[in-house]
DNA sequence: CGAGCGCTTGATTGAGTTCAAAAATCGTGG
DNA sequence: CCACGATTTTTGAACTCAATCAAGCGCTCG
C-alpha cells in the first residue's frame, strides 16, 4: 500500500479528519525510502523531522559508555520515530534510527508539525494520546526491567508484540529485552519443552490472543 | 513558602507570565495538604487530578504480580505528578501516590488543564517541554535498567537527584533502583571504603585502605 | 563455494538475591 | 529526657540467574 494511504487508514482510524486536513498533512509530509541498513538518524547528528513508518521496520538504539548497543524501541508500520529532545532543542541526538527491513517513511519537520497541531483537530488529538500511550508503556518496561526475570520479559514482549518477534533477528529481540543472545536462546529452547510448539506444517491455529 | 508563592516562582524561572495569566491559575488549582504516610490515588481509584508538590514529597509506586513495591518515581517541591493514563481514560489507576513527608499540594483537574492550556501560553509550554524532558529521563532509565549494574545505577542516581538521597530512607532508594535494601547497604560500605568519608566525629584515621 | 553471521550448546564465573540475625536509629509515651 | 518497641540498616552465608568465554553448526549471499 502507498505511503500516503497507510496514514489515511492511520487516522481515520482513530479520528475524525476531513479531506482538506489530509490534504495539508499531504502537503507537509515527505515521502522517503530507506533500504534495509540505511539509517535515517546517527548519533551526534541534530535529528530534523520525525518519521511516521508507513512500510517496512526500523529500530532505534543507542550504544552505551562501554560501547554496547542496546535498542530501545522497534518502529514497524503505523509506528512514529521521533528524538524529540533533538528535535526541540537541536542538540546532538543520542540515538541510531536504523531500517531493519526496506521501508517508507512520511517525514514531518518541526515547523509542519506545529502547522498540523493547529490545523488539524485530530493530529493533535493523536499526538497527545500517543504521547500519553507511550509514556504508560514506558513506565510499565521501567517496572518490568527491573523487577521481571529475563523470561517473564521475554513472554511479555511475545503478548504485547507478537507480530514484531517474527520480524526481527533474535540478536535484536535480546538487545530489546535487555539480555545476552545466549540466554534468549537458552530461554526459547526451554519454553519450547515445556510448552512444545505446534507443528511446523499444520493447521493455523487462529489463536493470537489479542493483548488488551 | 506558601504552595502559590512556590507555583509562582516555578513559572517565573521557565517562561513569562503575566498577573492576570497567574490569577487564573490561582483560581483553578486547589490547595491541599497531605501528613507524611497519607495517600493522594491508591491502586484502583481512577485519578481525579494532577497535582503540583509546593512543599514536602511524595512518592509513586506499583505493586506487581508478585506483591513487590516498585518505587516509579519521587516528587520533591517543585515536581508534577500525575497518573495521565487514568485522568484521560478514567479507567483504574496501577499507582500508589503517597507523601513520605508533609507536603503541600496544588490539584488541577482535567477542566482546569485544559483551560491553563488554552488561556496561558507559559503553561501549554512549559507543559509541553516538561512532558518530552520526562519521556527523555524515562529513556535514559530503561537503558540504564538494562545496562548498567546495580553501583552505577546507583551512582548516576546521586548525581541526578543529590537532594533526594539524602530525604529517602535507604530501603525506598533500593526499590527507585529495583536492587534489594541488602545489596544498596553493601554498595554503600564499598563506596565509603574506596572514596572514604569524611569522618564522623573522631581523628580521620588515615588508611583505610585495606583492599579485598 | 567459502566466509561470515546468527543461532545453539556447554562450562565457568560473578553480581545480586534471599534468608537469617545482629546492630543502629527513630519515634513515642511516660 | 529517657526507655522501649519498631523500623531500618548492616552483615554473613548460601544460592541463583544470567553474563561471559569458547566451540561448533547451518545458512545465505557475495
């Protein structure tokens, strides 16, 4: 599906908007492709706009004092990318913003941003609740990294996520969850004792249980 | 200080603001106190309010699964604490809010917010930056969750937040850090040996460097 | 077709937890 | 102001989870 239709399905979705309001978001918002590997921000750049995924994944990571990565955030489509600490004061972001797999972007620079949170009712309505939405996910990972095994992690992440788990390579999965490659491994090899998998050929199972 | 004289100085250090703009503030947020150990939201309520801590200090935390307190947040005079989730959703509340000293409040409810956010341009902004320097902060803590141990968390803690090491009792700190109050006291005495202390009331002894 | 990357498996190690109990500190009533 | 009980904090010992180090295997993609 075009990029621009993605959006569209994103906001009628959720909101009301008018066809005039989609044709202004048309009008601030840039097309851009990135092959998988591209990066679209590097740390230590100012980072311009913020990014709405129409296809494809990206992620974001940041690489810490002794010189591991560790991705924060995995940005698939229908996701928004932002740094918007660099974005607002121009400082030098901290993150990488990496596609994971060929995809399109609508890119959004400041001065449009702002333009839509006048302009457009239900963008800023959007922006608000995601805003809102995504702090309530951070707090609960704060939580969860500290007091939750890496196993209880993991099982959370397959409920919230579990069309991102098949996507990515599972170095990635455990540089998310915070825990070395071994132990995921170590991990999946477990629950797939205890709880064996469906067979590899079968039925689909239709059971993918919904998380709230 | 009185709760609107400290509210006052809050705005006056971060953006202009005009009497008129102040007063209107005055007249939609509510004074309230809390003695140290009363709650302001309890698990299951659904919050009513944002609250402005003028004097004293609360603390948020949840209860997992498993029973455990984790300490999300302090807030000391001067911060804003809000369970944002439960305001707009009006759906039951995952946080405790407790003042762990006598504390003056000013509470803002949902109405309220969305007039100072109309009618006062320094509240819509200093509103909006406060929210991203948070989802920032928020960041920073789940990298530092997952990467750094138990000291150095504890050490960037310090630097971060001097004032509030010294306000909390230690077990509280432990759950802020999600290490046990075992493992802070040890961390603790390893410190004072390798960057001693000064001493507390006798002759400094001079070596106390006796290394493992 | 070979090299490299990702995944697995094993062995070892270490940071941090848990359990238990002593020592220090705090607050409250007499 | 002191004493007593209740929290906190400290200390010790055993144990656990996950990291690290080290091979080995299987793909794929160049």
């Amino acid at each position: 599906m075009a990029a621009f239709d993605v959006l569209h399905a994103f906001f009628k979705a959720r909101v009301t908007i008018t066809d005039d309001e989609f044709a202004l978001m048309r009008s601030v918002m840039v097309p851009r492709s990135l092959a998988s590997g591209a990066f679209l921000l590097r740390a230590g750049e100012i980072a311009q706009q913020a990014a709405f995924v129409a296809n494809g994944c990206l992620r974001s990571y940041t690489v810490d004092s002794k010189g591991k990565e560790h991705i924060v955030q995995f940005a698939p489509e229908t996701y928004w990318l932002a740094d918007t600490t660099s974005l607002m004061t121009r400082a030098p972001s901290q993150f990488f913003f990496e596609a994971i797999e060929d995809s399109d972007l609508l890119l959004l620079d400041g001065p449009g941003h702002e333009r839509l949170v006048r302009d457009v009712r239900g963008y800023a309505e959007s922006f608000r609740t995601g805003l809102q939405k995504h702090a309530a996910a951070k707090d609960r990972r704060i939580v969860s990294a500290m007091s939750a095994s890496a196993e209880e992690r993991y099982l959370e992440f397959l409920n919230t996520y579990p069309s991102i788990v098949t996507r990515v390579p599972q170095w990635m999965l455990a540089s998310y969850l915070g825990i070395s490659p071994e132990t995921l491994s170590r991990i999946r090899k477990n629950l797939s004792r205890r709880k064996p998998r469906r067979a590899r050929g079968g039925q689909p199972s239709g059971n993918e249980n919904q998380s709230r």
